[in-house]
C-alpha cells in the first residue's frame, strides 16, 4: 500500500483478487472442453451467489437497523424485495421507508448484475464457437 499525502492510501484491488480467475481465452487460443467450461460456469455461478447473497445481508441489516424487525422478518423483507415481490410487513419510520426505496432500486441492478454473470460465460463461448467455424471456413 502506497501513502500520499493528498489523496491518501493508495489500494492495490488486485491483491483482492488474487486467485480469483474470471477471464476468458482469447480468439486465437481452442475452444475449452466441457469439463473446463463446466468449472467455468459453476465459479461464476459461485460469483453471482456471492452477490446475491451480500445484497441479502445487506438487505437484513438494514431492514433490522432501520425498523427494527426481527431477524426473521428482516430476511422476508430483503429476500422478497431481492426477488422482485415487494415488501412484507408495512414500514413506520421514514429512516426504514428511504432504505427500503433504496434497496429495491438497488436490487435491481444486483439481479441485472447476477443474470449477466450466469450468461457470460455461455455467450462468450457460443461466440467463441462461432468465430472458430468462421475461422476455418475462410
């Protein structure tokens, strides 16, 4: 970690993703076997959990902080503003009424964010696939 006066600590991110590996082969390289793909796809699967869940717990802290539900009723709020449905029980403080608008618009963009880390790794090898055959047509 790099200090500097003005801006403070400089973070070096990909220490935090060290041994994370989520790239893809390049055009030039084979298409992966299934067994390879299939590793793929479940450590991005893995990736999209991990989001979900974190915006879960999010979702329940908040919940308890703001209203003060139960735990349980926390995670029936969160899961269900997670899931699309809306909210279950009726919100008295204003505090807990701007989180929740908040987290639903939030949640949202997590679900958007998981779909497209699930479908990433089939497009990219569908496309993959495709330029191959382009490849060895011309």
């Amino acid at each position: 970690m790099v200090y500097h006066a003005r801006q403070g600590p400089e973070i070096d991110w990909s220490l935090l993703l060290k041994g994370v590996r989520m790239r893809f082969e390049h055009r030039s390289q084979p298409l992966l076997s299934r067994a390879e793909f299939m590793r793929r796809i479940v450590r991005y699967a893995g990736f999209a959990f991990a989001v979900v869940a974190g915006a879960l717990v999010v979702g329940v802290l908040g919940y308890r902080g703001f209203e003060g539900l139960s735990w349980t009723d926390s995670l029936l709020n969160a899961a269900m503003i997670l899931g699309g449905m809306g909210p279950v029980n009726i919100l008295e403080h204003q505090g807990a009424k701007i989180f929740a608008s908040i987290y639903a618009l939030l949640s949202g963009f997590v679900f958007l964010v998981a779909v497209g880390v699930l479908l990433a790794p089939v497009i990219h090898r569908f496309f993959h696939h495709f330029h191959l055959e382009a490849g060895e047509s011309s």
